[in-house]
C-alpha cells in the first residue's frame, strides 16, 4: 500500500460524502491543496491532520482502520507495533492473591466471550466499597489471561476517589495510551474527543487488555474504551457504573468482602499456615474483628508479620480493645490505611448525601429499611430513597436480600467517627429512631390485635416516617422487617435520655411477640423493659413488664421464674389507678391458672372484672368475663362456665376482637367437653379454629388444634385427631415453636394419646 492507496481512499470517501474539495476543506479545516495533493497521492497526512478529515468524512471504525493503515505505510510499519513496543503498563500482580475463585471464574467465562460479544467488560461489584480488593483482582485476572491478547496491556488509575479529590482527566489518560501505542507525541491531537477518536482507531484491529483502574464515572470511562471486539477493557471503581452496562453492554463481576475462609487464607498469606494452625480461634476472630475486608486482613497480617513472636490472640485483644477501631487499621501508607480509603469515597458525597451517611451509621442494626433510615436522618421518604441509592451506587452501602440497606461494620465505624467530627446531633438521631420504631410498632399492633387500642403516648418527633398499615398482612411485614433493627437498639442506644424510650418500645412489641409465639425474643425485651421501669419507678410500667413478663415465661414452660413477677405486682397494687389495677389483676389471675393455683386465678379474675364493670369497660369486662368462665370449668363448673362466656360473645362480636372472640369460643368448647357434649365442643373449637386464622394467630390455631385433637380422639376418631396434631406442628415449625416435636409425637402417638387436662392458654 502506498500514497496512491491512500488517496483512492480519500476521494472514494469524500465523493460519498457528497463534499467537493472546498467542502471537505471548510469541513476539516484542512487546506484544498493539500486535500488535492493527498487525492493525487504526492503527500500522506500528519496524524492530527488525519483526525481531522476522518472526523469530517464521519467514517466508520473499519474505514477509519484503512486510513490509518495506509498512512502507516509511508515507513514500512505494520498496522501492529513491532514486538519491543508491545505496551506492558500492568503492575506487578499480587503475590499473596488469595480466594476469589467465583469472581475468577465469572470473569473467565467473559474472557472467553470477549471475540464474539463486541463490547467492554466491567469489573464493579454490588458490595465494591472501598478495601474490598477491585484493582487487585482486576490486576490478577488481566495477568492471567494476558497471554491471549498479544497487542499488549494499557493501565491507568483515573484517581477517581483519591486524596486529591480531582480524577485523572480522560485527554490526559488518552495522550498516555496514544504514545504507549507508538503515535509520536506531536501527533497527539489536543482535544479529548480527537484523542478519543484516534485511540479508537488505533485500537481497531488490535487484540490489547485495556485495565482502567479507580474510575469515578461512567462519563471519565466512555471515551477510554478500545473499539475492537477483541479487546478486553476491565474497569474498576467504587461506583456501580451501572451506565455502561445499559449503554455499551458491559457486564458486571460482583465481587464483595471475603468469605471467612478466603480472609484466613488472605492471612495465612502473610503471616504463615503454622501461625494459624498454631491459634485457629484467634486466627477467625481476627478476620472477624477485620469484617473480612481485604484490605483491613492485609493491615493487620503486615502488622502481625513483622512480629513473628507475638501470638495472635494478643492481636485480637488488642484490636477488640482498640478505640476507634479504626485506629488500628491504621497505616502510614494512606493507600492501605482503612480510615483512609474510606475517606475518598465519602469526600465524593455532596454535602446532603454526607450527611445522610452520618446519620445512617447510627442505625444499631445489622441493616435499615428505608424508613428508619430516613427517620435516622429526619428526611422525607422520597428524599432519604434518592439518598440511599446514592450511596448503593457509591458501595458505601448495600442491600440484602430482604431489599434493607447494610453498611459493612467498618464504614460504620468511620462514620460514626465522623457523626462526632461534624458535630451532628447524634441523640437526636437516635431520638426518632426509637419514635419511628415504637409509633409504627403502636399503630401495627393495633391492628394485629384486631381492636382499637391506645395510640402510643407524646407527640411524633419531627422527622419520623409514619409507615401505613391497614391489614394484619402488612403489620406482620413491617414487625419482621424492623425486628432485628429493634432488638439492636434495645441493647445498644444506652443512653439515659432514652430509657424511657427503650421501656416503652418493649411494651409496642408485646402483640407481635405474643401472635407469632416469641417468647424467647420477648423474654429478652421485656427484661430490658423491667430494667427501665424499675430504674425510673414508674409503677404502672412495672406491673405492664411484669405482666408480659410473666406470660412470657409461663408460655416458654419456666412458670416457676413467673412467681417473682406476679411478688412484684401485687406490690404496684396500691400504687395503681383502678384501669392499671384491673389489668395487673387480670395479669396476676393468669400466671395463677398457669400454676394450677385455679381457686387464686378465679379470685383475682373476678376482682378484674368488677373493677372494668366500675369503670364501664365494656371490652375489657367480655375479656375478663371469658377469664372467669376458663377458671370455673378448671374448678368443674362448666355450666357457671358456659354462661359466662355466651355472656362475653356479643360484646366481643360488639367491639371487634376476634381474638377474644376465638379464645371464648375454645373456652365454651373445653368445658363442653368436660360435659361429655364432644360433637358440640369440637364445633366451638371450629369456630375458635376460623376466628384464629382470620387474625393470622399462628400460636393459637396450634393451641385450639391440640384441644381439638383431644376431642377428636376422646370421639374415637384418631384419623381427625393426627390430623389436627400434624397441623398444628407445621404451624408450631413456622413460627419456630419447641414444642412442634411434641404435637408431632402426639400425632405419632395418636393409639396411646390422652385427651389433655387443664392445660390451655388463657
């Protein structure tokens, strides 16, 4: 090929384009003589100059690549640089790479694909926070399959998060590859779009690994991608640049904190297998302690390597005690300093994103839903989503499968670092959290309970999210989406100002507990609860966390620990109003019929009723009225029982408590079958079974169901009885109920079980 070829090109170019000479001269800015002595095939054109015409003429990649190749030819040059100046720009691959194989597989099966697919690949991963091992990864993998792109390996790091807060400009990274690929320095044309255009011709029929390292956006990235389906661009950065996989098809690795094993192999790397194997306890506390961050294992394996005498629990002691934690992934290398790294994502934030992110490492859970955050924060819902996508896209965040928001242990750390820095208002903070918490947990519960109840008391703090609940499918959602968020915040908001808060928030869960048979969960809050109460003499919060209390540890077989409650009780009698000593009489009634102490249940329920009577509590007194029915059928007298609750029914049906309603239905049902009336007993069980389902009462259904059992076998009916007693263990397994095995038995068992005696929950 020579000028001849070249200028055949041209004019067959320029005369498609429908240009004439003056045309593609005002065009390109070129002169017509010199455009005339290309076409005539007496010149070849400078680079830039080539750049320009190409860009006027608006060719393709393929043409462009004719072009280039015939004016290459002027030297004798190959369209591909000799061997010596093949670009090797990758750093030195990590020797103590460890772990990964899913990562390192996925971007393998890309690899493969890169021929046939035409576009770049993207390596950015969900949980890609800052220390989470990107480059160190991208570098690995690019060594690994540099072999099958002969043209070369480009690298560059944008310096998108970095301490200068100023990324690398793409025209600066371009001029560099440009001259990597051989084009003379004043060839480089000055404009970034030119040098984009050029970069792309000149990488048009190369096979090269191109590795664009800390990149901040999708815009720093476009122009820096090579043209040719056969080469393979890698791209890392703290940003999802989810973008290019919309635009330009890139694919995504994920690529998250370590697996416990691959961190205890990424510090056996550094500090020695024996080391390890010597203290395996120590060894996993310690990557642990690190939350399986890469980069904090490699701080603490380089600390703990150059002191080979040390033993490794003295390691985890000290970095358990370390205050800050961070102080102790320190380095004097900012680049491997964790408090460090995370800086420059966050510096990256816009002053409102910052400051939503200080406020979000408040959050005393494992994960956030939206509107904690956003309560968190004081920000409006729409605002706090818009926040909280800012910061997934940044990896300073992430979410898990349930769609809540998960910060890793040590951006929480550097945050709540920074909550004191900036001098937000932390208890402020943590102030509407505990209101967003027990304000929707009051509303939700009301509706669990299927009746009206008393909204929880003091004004909403501003700022706090009011969720909407209108069914009891949506008030269980929201309980299980807050409850790991509100057992973290019972343990760990110790401050003073908030006991009060934390005594109340136990009281707002008491319906989810009760319905989904937690007692174990609550026997923990309500301990907390009691704590408070007694702490702050509150009289009528003692006898309410006795109370739960107590019913708690009765439900979970400890009726024994239940007696120092019912002491503590009858000491806030005199102390009470007569609405709080009803209901602490009720409560008291309760634990005794669970004792068997029926003639003392049946005294202290009958004082509860005369008291709601007195105080023309309609509701309460029908409540109370099935209390005394259940007491006189455990003491024989089951038509005193009967008459008692028919006489609570209509009340009930009244004021709408279906849950009332099914257990007075299992009350007339138990003492019919004491009577002998069997086909009438299992149809008010029925009707108690219907009842429990409509209000989605797992616990219950199993209670009814057992009793049913009983009177299904009592019938001579085993069939029906197993088959009540297999419901009611799948319902028990649900909720993670103990005592599941022991339906399951009785269903096994069926030839030699018994109906039950004056057991029941009342």
């Amino acid at each position: 090929m020579d000028r001849t070829t070249f200028g055949r090109l041209l004019r067959e170019a320029r005369r498609r384009s429908l240009l004439t000479l003056e045309g593609l001269a005002e065009a390109s800015g070129v002169s017509v003589r010199a455009i005339s002595d290309m076409e005539r095939g007496q010149s070849l054109p400078r680079q830039a100059t080539l750049t320009e015409l190409m860009n006027a003429l608006e060719l393709g990649e393929d043409e462009r690549r004719r072009f280039v190749e015939a004016t290459m030819r002027r030297t004798g040059r190959a369209p591909r640089q000799a061997p010596g100046q093949v670009p090797r720009q990758l750093p030195p691959a990590l020797a103590a790479f460890r772990g990964r194989a899913e990562a390192l597989a996925s971007a393998h099966r890309l690899t493969s694909q890169v021929a046939g697919r035409g576009g770049p690949v993207v390596v950015s991963a969900i949980g890609g926070m800052a220390g989470v091992g990107k480059t160190t990864l991208a570098v690995h993998w690019a060594h690994q399959v540099a072999g099958r792109f002969p043209d070369g390996q480009l690298y560059v790091n944008l310096r998108g998060f970095e301490d200068t807060g100023r990324p690398l400009d793409p025209g600066e990274a371009l001029g560099g590859f440009l001259r990597a690929l051989g084009v003379p320095s004043g060839d480089v044309p000055r404009d970034t779009a030119e040098r984009s255009a050029l970069f792309r011709t000149h990488t048009a029929s190369r096979r090269l690994i191109v590795v664009l390292d800390n990149a901040r956006s999708e815009e720093q990235v476009r122009p820096l991608l090579p043209a040719s389906a056969e080469c393979l661009a890698i791209i890392t950065s703290r940003s999802r640049l989810s973008g290019l996989a919309v635009a330009e098809g890139a694919s995504l690795v994920t690529l998250d904190v370590w697996t416990r094993q691959e961190a205890l192999a990424g510090l056996a790397a550094r500090i020695g297998e024996e080391r390890c194997r010597a203290e395996p306890e120590a060894a996993a506390e310690l990557v642990e302690l690190c939350g399986f961050l890469p980069l904090a294992v490699a701080i603490v394996g380089a600390q703990l390597s150059a002191s080979p005498d040390v033993a490794l629990g003295l390691g985890v002691r000290e970095l358990r005690e370390a205050r800050p934690r961070l102080d102790a992934l320190s380095a004097d290398d900012r680049h491997v300093d964790v408090r460090a790294v995370f800086s420059w994502s966050y510096r990256a934030l816009t002053p409102a994103t910052a400051r939503f992110f200080r406020h979000l490492a408040l959050s005393p859970g494992p994960s956030v839903s939206a509107e904690a955050a956003a309560s968190l924060a004081g920000a409006e819902l729409a605002a706090a989503r818009r926040e909280l996508r800012a910061l997934t896209s940044a990896n300073l965040l992430s979410r898990d499968a349930d769609g809540r928001y998960v910060l890793h242990d040590l951006v929480r750390a550097y945050g709540t670092e920074l909550v004191e820095q900036e001098g937000d208002d932390r208890f402020g903070a943590e102030r509407r959290l505990m209101d967003y918490l027990r304000h929707n947990a009051s509303a939700a519960g009301r509706v669990l309970d299927s009746h009206p109840g008393p909204e929880a008391p003091g004004s909403l703090t501003a700022g706090v999210i009011r969720v909407a609940v209108d069914s009891r499918e949506e008030a269980l959602e929201w309980f299980r989406r807050e409850e790991a968020t509100v057992t973290a915040a019972l343990h760990a908001l110790d401050d003073p100002r908030l006991l009060r808060y934390r005594m109340n928030l136990t009281e707002d869960w008491v319906s989810y507990y009760s319905v989904m048979g937690r007692w174990a969960d609550e026997i923990a809050a309500k301990q907390i609860g009691l704590e408070a109460a007694l702490v702050l003499d509150d009289p009528t919060a003692i006898a309410r966390n006795c109370a739960d209390l107590a019913r708690a540890l009765a439900e979970s077989g400890q009726i024994d620990e239940a007696e120092a409650q019912v002491g503590l009780m009858l000491a806030q009698l005199p102390r009470l109003d007569p609405a709080q000593q009803a209901a602490t009489e009720r409560s008291i009634g309760w634990v005794r019929g669970r004792q068997g102490r029926h003639t003392e249940a049946l005294h202290h329920a009958r004082r509860a009723l005369t008291l709601y009577r007195r105080l023309g509590n309609r509701g309460a007194a029908a409540r109370e009225l099935n209390a005394v029915g259940w007491y006189l059928t455990l003491l024989g007298d089951h038509r005193q029982a009967i008459a008692m609750c028919e006489e609570a029914i209509p009340i009930l049906r009244e004021t709408g408590n279906r849950r009332s309603e099914a257990a007075t239905w299992d009350s007339i049902g138990h003492a019919r079958q004491r009577l002998g009336e069997l086909d009438a007993a299992i149809a008010d069980y029925q009707r108690s079974l219907r009842l429990y389902e409509e209000v989605l009462d797992a616990y219950n259904q199993a209670e009814v169901l057992d009793h049913m059992a009983s009177a299904h076998l009592e019938h001579g009916d085993g069939a029906q009885a197993r088959a009540s007693w297999a419901r009611a263990a799948e319902l028990l397994t649900t909720i993670g109920d103990p005592r599941a095995e022991q339906m399951r038995a009785r269903a096994a068992e069926t030839e030699g079980a018994k109906a039950l005696g004056e057991t029941g929950k009342r």
